[in-house]
C-alpha cells in the first residue's frame, strides 16, 4: 500500500478513527494491527519477515535482560546482530556474489533467489539499534513485547524510514499521547507537501530521467546533462517526499518521528550534506553504531580517514537494492563521497588560513553560494554511480560529459525541449525558490503567521496543481527497494 494510492486514502481515516476511539492504554494495539494491515496489503507475505525480525529482537533483548554475565551478553548481542544484518546481507548479496564469483573464478554456487521485502533494510537496522541500545542499557525501562513490536512494524516509517531509535519513540508509544490541533494541522500540510514532492515534482521528473539511462551509451551529451540535474532533484522528492508524509502521517497519532531531510542542496560542502542534511536517521545510525565505536574521530589520522571511508563503503552497500539493482556502482558511489570528505578534511586547514587572512570574503554570500553550487555538482556527478546500470554506463556518462562541456551550452541554444521539459524546469525551480525561503524561516511556521484565507489558498493550490499535474500512477518510492 502507497501513500500515494486511493487504498491508502481510505485505510487512513479508517486506522486514525479505530485509534482515537479506543482507551488511551490500548491504542498502541490499534496502531500495530493497522502497521500489519498496512505492510500485508500489497504482500502477505511481508509479514513473515516482520513477524520474524521481530521475534529474533523480543527474543533476544528479553535474553540480553536475565543474562547472567557481560561475555553471556555479548553473545546474545552477536547472535541477534548476525541474525538482523545477516539475513539483510543475504538478501542483498548473496546471488549476486555467486554469480561474480562464477563468472570470475569459475565457482558454480547455487542460486538461492533470495529478495527482501519492501523496507527490509529500514526495520532490519531499526532491529539493530534497537538491541545495541538494549545491550548498552540504553532504552526505556517502561513497555512491553508489543511495544517493541509497533516500533519495528509502525506502519508510516516502515517502508523508508526515517531509521527511528527506540529510545525515543517507546516513551511516546507507552504513553500513548493524542494529535494535538497544531499537530493535525502540521501533520496534514507535511502530508500534502510530501505529495507534490513525490507526485509532481520527482514522478514527473522521472520518465526524463529513465528514458536517458536506458539508451546512456547512445544519448546525446545535452540528454545526459539535463537527466543528471534532473536525477538529482528525482530522488530528492521521491525521497524527502516520503519521509515529510511518513512524518505527517506519524503527527496525526500524536507520534513524532525524526527529521530525515533539511534542505540538503543548501549544504557549503559533502560533509554538511551527508552528515546533517541528507538522510539524516541513517547517518546518525551510522555515526552511533560504526564510526563512533570504530573510534570516530578520536584515533589517529590514517585511522580517522579510515573510520570515515569504512561509513561510506558501508553506506554504498547498504543502498544496493532492488530499485537499481545490485552492482559495483553502489561501491563506487560510497567510494567517491567517502573521497570527497576526505578531500574535505585534507583541505580545513587550508580553508581556515584563507578565512583568516580573507575574512570579508570566507564570510560573503557570494563566496557562500559558490560554495552551495560546488557541493550540489559533487553531489550530482555521484548520482551518476547510483542511477547508472552499470560500472560502464556511469563511465560513459561521465566521459561524454567531460569531453563535451565545451559544447553543451551552444547545444542547449538547438535542443527540441518538449512541454515535459519545460514542466521539469518550472518545478525545479519553484522547489528551489520555497526552498530558499524555508532555509531562513520553515514554510510551515510562515504559513501558520499567514492570515487563514492565504493558509487555505496555499493548500487548494497544491490540491490542484497536484490534480492537473500529478502522475498519480503507482509509481512507488525510491528507497522503498534499499
């Protein structure tokens, strides 16, 4: 089920009455059988695996509270940590290694046809952090079993998070709270931003998009250009899209998730970008549970830059999936930021001594958005590596681009844009300038000072624009396959 499907629009009026209807203290069974509900709709056969992480997590973290010993514990820790993450490897890479390995070294391995459902890579590490914090005995000592088992199966984050902690979604669960009226209002407009992100902005943008990295090897230079600046804003929307409804849709029960996206082209370097903009949950999953214990920043150099590249190749393996496949390109991706922090790192020094001598201009608006297009180009020639089908492929388009740059400016001045083009330009920068205006004041607290004629205008502007624009075919999420 998508939040974007007429199904949906029925299932949730439906699950918000059964859970406000019911006692404050059984709420929390009325939103975990609407998670089921929600997550078997499309696939029963979901549940299975649901049903099954969530047994190894009870299992495992009521065994991590009666052990005996700290070695006792660390076992148990292991064991559930192989049995959440092991099975998402195996899921991911195992006929994919079989068949490398077949084609390179001649070794025949069995094909076990091994796919994860939609999401798994989401619960599966929300299952992790949740046992780390149970071994460190980091989580809420109030709830119980089927608390636990609403936070992995809590049906607005379970397809593309956010990576939500147990620590603090279980005392908003336990307590069962209500929607406030400033929640349900902020819920609704998330929700409805959330669709003209996807519906209209990325699900229109998309068929440019794939038509070019289908044919990459023969597409012109200026088809190439134009899909890689339109890719990049794609998986923006599809991405962000989800988690502000996936947000919005939490409000409405009176649950707050955690932010996953603050305007992330806005970000001054790669750094900003993959640490405090973009896909926030994952990169404070990855910071707690493998950079800080590998030794974050506190080890040497050589180890630091290490620590640094092994959250990015781990990232890059992490978003391998269904949505793009399974390859080395996803490597390559991690590779490449990985390379730009460290280029980042290398180079503070640097920067810090011309701020110094260069005061007025290190702190210029100029200087400042330089900055901004700089990192969106770096961040964009990596969505190469994420979009492209093959190793090849993204060699291809990076080739042509660079040996064509030269000429794609007087190209541009012939190409036959199509009305679809010409749609994708005026999204992108509508986007762009709401954008802009949310980096210094939240959209959401400007409309909240609006007058209420302008507040209403805004949201049947959306709803028409979404009417007469949207694609509203069942294009599904990006990131529901990683």
């Amino acid at each position: 089920m998508l939040f974007t499907s007429l199904e949906f629009l029925v299932f949730l009026p439906l699950a918000l009455a059964l859970y406000a209807a019911l006692p404050p203290r059984y709420r929390w069974l009325a939103l975990l059988a609407a998670s089921h509900v929600f997550y078997g709709a499309s696939k029963p056969a979901n549940l299975l695996y649901l049903g099954g992480m969530t047994l190894v997590v009870l299992a495992c973290g009521r065994a991590l509270e009666s052990a005996a010993s700290e070695t006792a514990r660390r076992w148990i820790l292991a064991a559930g940590l192989a049995a959440a993450l092991g099975s998402l490897v195996a899921f991911k890479f195992y006929d994919f290694i079989a068949g490398e390995l077949q084609r390179g070294a001649g070794i025949a391995l069995p094909r076990l046809g091994l796919t994860a459902p939609a999401g798994y890579s989401f619960y599966a590490f929300s299952a992790a952090s949740y046992l780390v914090d149970a071994f460190r005995r980091a989580l809420p000592q109030a709830g119980h079993a089927g608390h636990v088992a609403l936070y992995l199966a809590h049906f607005p984050k379970i397809l593309a998070g956010p990576i939500e902690r147990a620590t603090t979604f279980l005392p908003q669960a336990v307590a069962a709270v209500s929607a406030s009226p400033e929640q349900l209002v902020l819920g609704s407009q998330l929700f409805l931003w959330g669709l003209v992100k996807k519906v209209l902005i990325a699900d229109n943008l998309a068929p440019l998009v794939d038509r070019t990295f289908a044919i990459a090897a023969y597409a012109t230079p200026v088809d190439l250009a134009l899909s890689v600046y339109f890719f990049a804003f794609q998986i923006y929307c599809d991405f962000s899209g989800y988690t502000d409804m996936a947000i919005g849709v939490s409000l409405l029960f009176g649950l707050k998730l955690m932010d996953n996206f603050r305007r992330p082209y806005h970000s001054r370097s790669p750094a900003e970008f993959w640490s405090d903009r973009w896909h926030i949950s994952l990169a404070h999953w990855f910071r707690d549970y493998l950079y800080i214990p590998l030794g974050g920043s506190r080890v040497g150099q050589l180890r630091h830059y290490l620590n640094v590249m092994a959250v990015f190749i781990v990232s890059g393996m992490w978003h391998a999936g269904l949505g793009y496949g399974v390859g080395w390109t996803f490597l390559a991706w991690g590779i490449l930021n990985g390379a730009y922090v460290w280029a980042g790192l290398a180079s503070a020094p640097m920067w810090k001594r011309l701020g110094e001598k260069l005061p007025r201009v290190a702190a210029s608006q100029a200087f400042a958005v330089l900055r901004v297009l700089l990192t969106f180009h770096l961040i964009a020639a990596s969505w190469i590596f994420f979009r492209a089908r093959s190793l090849e492929d993204a060699w291809h388009v990076i080739r042509k681009l660079a040996t064509s740059a030269a000429e794609i400016p007087p190209l541009l001045a012939k190409y036959p844009f199509t009305p679809d083009h010409y749609t994708a330009f005026v999204l992108i920068v509508a986007l762009v300038a709401i954008e802009i205006a949310d980096e210094r004041r939240s959209i959401f607290e400007r409309l909240a000072a609006a007058p209420v004629a302008l507040r209403w205008a805004t949201c049947y502007l959306a709803i028409f624009a979404l009417l007469l624009f949207g694609r509203w075919q069942a294009h599904e999420f990006i990131y529901m396959q990683f």
